[in-house]
C-alpha cells in the first residue's frame, strides 16, 4: 500500500477515535506512529509477506478497538462493558506484541527466540501497567473519587491479567511463525488450487 493511503487511512480511524472517545484517541495516534515507523524501518522488514503482516497487524488493532469502543459507548449489548474492556486489553497486549517483533527479529538468529519474546513481553506489560496507572489517576482527578479506593480497584487487576494472557497469544503466533507454521498453511493452500 501507498504511504499517502496508509496515512491518509491512519488519520481517518483517529479523527473517528477521537469522536469517539477523545482519549482513544491519543492512544490511537500513538499507535499510528509506531505503526508507521516500524513499517518504514527498512531494515527489519525486508520479505512482502512480512511487510503484508506489518499492514495487516497496524490496521486491524484500530479497527478492532474502534468497534469495541463502539459496542461499549452506545451499550449494543446491555452491561457487556466489563467482558469488553477484557477485549480491549487482550487484543492490545497481542497486536503490541507482533508490533514490536520485528524491532528485535534481528536477535533471534543471534540467541533464540524465547529470549526475545521475554524482552517484547516486559515491554508490552510496561505498557500495560504505564496505561492502567494513567487510567487511575485520570479517574481520581476527573471523577474525584478517593485514592484510597486503589485497595478496590479490581479493573486494574484484570487488566492487566488480560494483558498477560494477550501478550501470551501473541508471542505463541510468533512462536508458529517462527517455526515456519503459516508458510507451511500457505503452502498447502496453494499446492490444492
């Protein structure tokens, strides 16, 4: 894809985030250019198919999230907030994760790819953590709630929970693109046409 469409699509999905939800929407520019800078860092992304993968991974977190962000604010399923914000973090944590591999795809021929993994995980739950801090603190200063209510604050547990098990799913499909599982799918696929 062009650069102009993809920044040009780019900014479509964060003027419709901010309307949304103005905070989203600051996230979502963040996104974007990690997106856009991990798509033109030349350097690690040398296949098609990894630089389709790329695409695939930067586009289809903005449109996930904008959906669910869409399913919560306008409450199309009646009191599905709670199971949704599981939604939020868990595809947050899995699509960070396929994110940032390519920045250290480099080291997997160096040390395996287990190592690498852990460095992407600590960074993804950093994330995790840095988000749900800011999330509290917004919440003690706009809504004045009381910061002894941190003791009660269960939303943060949880997700950061989700974002364990999302970052988990996301280092097993590249675990499985490391082992050559998807090439071996597409093979098949094409080999039966």
């Amino acid at each position: 894809m062009q650069n102009k469409i993809v920044v040009l699509f780019l900014l479509i999905l964060i003027v419709v985030s901010i309307l949304l939800y103005p905070l989203w929407g600051v996230q979502l520019f963040l996104w974007s250019s990690l997106f856009l800078f991990v798509r033109n860092y030349r350097h690690v992304i040398k296949p098609e198919s990894d630089k389709f993968f790329i695409d695939l991974i930067g586009f289809s977190y903005p449109l996930l999230e904008i959906i669910v962000k869409i399913f919560i604010i306008f409450s199309i399923i009646p009191y599905s907030w709670f199971w949704l914000n599981r939604v939020e973090h868990f595809i947050f944590s899995m699509f960070m994760t396929l994110l940032l591999f390519p920045f250290f795809a480099r080291f997997v021929a160096k040390i395996k790819l287990w190592p690498v993994l852990l460095m992407i995980a600590s960074i993804v739950l950093l994330m995790g953590t840095v988000n749900e801090i800011f999330e509290y603190v917004l919440r003690v200063v706009l809504h004045f709630q009381s910061a002894q209510s941190a003791i009660f604050y269960g939303d943060t547990i949880l997700d950061l929970a989700t974002n364990i098990v999302g970052l988990t799913f996301g280092c097993l499909l590249l675990y499985l693109k490391d082992r050559g599982y998807f090439e071996q799918v597409h093979t098949k696929k094409s080999q039966s046409r």
